[in-house]
C-alpha cells in the first residue's frame, strides 16, 4: 500500500529551527563582518568590526531576526524600545512580530544642542518594556536606553540582542537585574 505524501509537513515546507539559525548564523557574517583595525564607540581596539547597517538593511535578514528575537520577548510585555538609530529597523521587525507596539529612545539627546524628546511614541508609567539591540559591545548604550526608559516610569527587566561580543554587557545587565538574552554571541559565531 502506497502512503499519501504531505507536502505540507513540517520538513517539506519549513527548515527546523536548528537549520534556520544555522543559516541566520552564516548570512550574518557574511553579510556584516569586517575584517580590519578598528576602534570602536566603547573605546575597545579590535582587529574585526561587525557592522549592523550591513544586516538590519538586508529585508531577507531583518526578516529572519525578527522572528527570532520575537521568540525571546517575553509574554509579559506590553511595548518594546529601540534605540536610535541603530536597533530601529530590528525593533520595527520585532514589532511587526508581535503586534507589539514600539517606541524609539535617542540615547545621545541629551548631548545634543536643542535635542528633541528623548522618547518618541507613546510610553505609559509601569509598562513593561523589553529592549531590543543589534550589537552589544560593553552595553553603555544600552545602559543609558535602559535609564531614559526607567525615568519615565517604565518597568524594563528584558533586553534581547543580535549580537553579544563579550566585552563584559552581560555582567553589566545583571547588576541591574536585567535579563539579558542574546540570539548570537561572538564564540557562537567562531569570532576570537
């Protein structure tokens, strides 16, 4: 007897979630890691740079982060935040996601002459909020995101991420006792 074929099976029409990653993990250093000397924001000298524009720009890529990252937010949630300029298109994804809405923090407002709002779109006291960043070097930025978030009555107690190069973020989070989860870390991506 002959056994029906089903082309919608999980196998057929989907990769497995170990693949998908596999796949992500491949294009995302293709597509954004440099090799070079570089010296970045953070003060660290590095000897490889991995440029976020080169993937958060790339739909196929930002497409796949999203869904990703969605997968780490955590159902308490009620908004998610991004930094700007970087972390907005992956934010933006991840909203998309979720139905989740968004608002955007400018880390640097406070540095700028006449800087506008340091948070754009609406942000209700006692929301929980989760952070969403590309690449994590020290978490400095993240640091002060999480700050501008916290004074204006938000509840932050999750950050997910790209990218983690290990430069001590973690550590950091955890003292202020954020969960942070990274999709990637640079071990992860066989980088140093």
């Amino acid at each position: 007897m002959r056994r029906a074929l089903n082309l919608l099976a999980e196998g057929r029409v989907r990769l497995s979630a170990e693949v998908a990653r596999a796949e992500l993990q491949k294009d995302l250093m293709r597509s954004a890691y440099i090799k070079g000397d570089f010296l970045l924001a953070s003060g660290v000298r590095r000897d490889y740079y991995f440029d976020k524009y080169l993937f958060e720009t790339r739909p196929a890529i930002l497409r796949r982060l999203g869904r990703f990252l969605a997968e780490m937010v955590p159902r308490e949630t009620d908004r998610l935040a991004a930094p700007a300029l970087g972390a907005v298109a992956l934010g933006t994804a991840v909203s998309l996601e979720l139905g989740l809405p968004m608002v955007i923090v400018r880390p640097q407002a406070d540095l700028e002459p006449d800087s506008p709002r340091v948070i754009e779109g609406g942000l209700y006291p006692g929301e929980h909020v989760t952070l969403i960043e590309d690449v994590v070097v020290t978490g400095s930025r993240a640091s002060r995101v999480l700050a501008r978030l916290e004074a204006a009555g938000a509840q932050v107690g999750h950050l997910v991420a790209v990218l983690d190069c290990l430069e001590g973020a973690g550590e950091r989070f955890a003292a202020r006792s954020v969960e942070y989860r990274p999709l990637f870390t640079t071990a992860d991506l066989g980088i140093r």
